[in-house]
C-alpha cells in the first residue's frame, strides 16, 4: 500500500465573504493574531507526518510564496537588532516543510483546482487540507493524522466530518451513511449539498480534510461542471464512492470555521485566551464589557 507522503492546500480562491480585505491580500494570509491561517494549515500537514505540501494559488496570491520563502537578509537584519528570536520564527516557517506551488489560473471551483495539481500528486494517496476550516486537537493528533492512520488500516479514502447544528445543516455537503458510525466511522453511501434540515441524511457534515486515492482525479476529469459553473470536488468524490469504500469519520478536534467572519472572531478570541502573553489581559478586557453590558 502506498504511503501518504504528500498534501494539498487549495488557496486560490477568491474569498468573497473576506472582502474588502482580501480586494489584495490572500484570505488565507489573515492572521488568527499573529500567525496566517495557511501556517496552521501547513503545520498540520508537518505535524501529520506530511513530506511535501502543494499550495494551490492564482496569480493574485505571490502573497503566499513570499511568507513561506526564505528570507537570508531579513533574518540578519533582525539579528543585528537585537531580535533573534523573530530571526528564528522567520526561518522556521521558511525551513519547516518541503512546498511547491501549482497555479489555477482560473478560478472553477474546489474540484477544479485540485484537478489542477494532478501531476503534482501523481499516482499517490493524499491528503487535502482547506484553509477555511482551522481545527486543533489540543493534546491529541491532529485531524490529517487520525485520517491517515484510517487510510494505513483500511487503503480507504477518508472524507473528515463532525456534527453540525440543525441549523447550520443546510450550508454543508453532508453525509448518507451506509449503516452507524461505529468507532467514529462508517461507509460513505451519498454527499447531499446544502439540504434542508428534513431532506438531511445526517448532521454530519464533511468540514474541510480529504484523504483521496487517486482514483480521484479521474473522477474529478470526468465531473461536469455544476453549480455556477464550478467542478464540485463533492460531485467526484460520490462517483469514487460507487467504485471503491470511501470512509467518513468523525474526526476529534474544535473546528474554527474562520472562512466565515464570525468564526474568525471565535477563533481569535480563543486563541487570545491559550497565549500566556495575552490571556489576562484579554480575560480582563471581557469581564469589562460583561460588567458595563
Ligand atoms: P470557498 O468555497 O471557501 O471559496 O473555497 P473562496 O473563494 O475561498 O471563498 P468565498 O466563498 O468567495 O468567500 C474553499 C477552498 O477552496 C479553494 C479556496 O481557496 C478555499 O481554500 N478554492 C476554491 C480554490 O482553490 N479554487 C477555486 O476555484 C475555488
């Protein structure tokens, strides 16, 4: 069985529900305080074992390849200031993984742009990873892990899913299972997109981690275009599922849903609270508003 040694980060998007701010700047380049969300995404990967990371960008997105390069003459210069510690992180986030770029040069969907780093991937597993949904297991593996450690027993592509709110089922692909979750997991039978909340299979809903076989990519040639003309990654993967068992688990970890403007702030805010340089303060700044609300 051929290992997973390679992840996809689709990042060509165009961000609408960000704008203004992402009129010039790559919505996965906003920072959850001080950190791009694309670098929680990349240290995912790292911390999954990953080998090499393909970022999927348009040319509107050189952004993303300058925060990843390295950058000798800036890392001496804070040096010389007397800032070797911002040196270090720096080079870390230049040093830590192996990336390569693809181009979408035109924006057609998730499908699409995945299509796009076909011969990137190659005749190999992997995993994708999408930016909008940011999801920490404090303490545990992190979720691209626990799904490559289900491929590893079964050979199996994984679809990553967590039960969402009845409210929020209809702004979700989710899922049909051929019979229970049994050990946070069963066999995908159907992808429903944005059903209403009667017409829901489930409330499982498929939240941003793909582990595909490359089967995919066949499936992804033959998908016609569907809604607004984009090639739907959902559409490809419900034909792989006629052909192979694909696998739907309920990963553990607390997703952020920071594509969203709201799940952004949830996120910022959270985070605020786990950072020892923020956390009184932060707290303190809350109890404030509490008490003259
Ligand atoms: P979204 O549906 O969130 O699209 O894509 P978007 O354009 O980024 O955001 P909005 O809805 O306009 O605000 C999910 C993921 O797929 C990537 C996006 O970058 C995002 O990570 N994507 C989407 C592409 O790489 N190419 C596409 O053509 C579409």
């Amino acid at each position: 069985m051929k290992q997973i040694k390679k992840a996809l980060i689709p990042a060509a998007g165009l961000g609408t529900r960000f704008l203004p701010a992402t009129k010039a700047l790559a919505k996965e380049m906003l920072p959850i305080i001080d950190i791009p969300t694309l670098q929680y995404q990349v240290k995912e990967a790292v911390d999954s074992g990953i080998e090499e990371i393909i970022l999927i960008i348009s040319e509107a997105k050189e952004d993303i390849k300058k925060h990843f390069a390295r950058n000798e003459e800036y890392e001496q210069y804070l040096i010389e200031k007397g800032k070797p510690e911002y040196a270090e992180c720096i080079k870390n986030i230049a040093t830590m993984a192996k990336i390569s770029y693809v181009y979408q040069y035109e924006q057609k969907g998730l499908g699409h742009a995945v299509l796009c780093a076909k011969e990137a991937v190659g005749d190999e597993p992997f995993v994708i990873i999408l930016g909008d949904d940011l999801i920490i297991n404090e303490n545990g593996l992190p979720v691209s892990k626990q799904m490559i450690d289900i491929y590893n027993e079964t050979g199996c592509s994984v679809i990553g899913c967590q039960q969402v709110a009845p409210e929020n089922v209809n702004k979700y692909g989710i899922m049909a299972l051929k019979g229970e979750l049994n050990n946070r997991r069963a066999i995908l039978k159907d992808m429903v997109e944005k059903p209403d909340l009667d017409k829901a299979p489930s409330r499982l809903a498929c939240l941003g981690r793909y582990l595909l076989t490359p089967g995919i990519f066949k499936e992804l040639e033959n998908t016609k275009p569907g809604k607004g003309g984009e090639i739907q990654l959902t559409d490809a993967i419900k034909s792989l599922a006629l052909k192979e068992d694909v696998i739907v688990y309920d990963f553990i970890g607390r997703r952020y849903d920071v594509g969203d403007k709201y799940g952004f702030v949830e996120a910022t805010i959270d985070f605020a609270l786990k950072r020892d340089d923020m956390k009184d303060k932060v707290l303190a700044h809350i109890k404030e508003l509490l008490e003259n609300k």
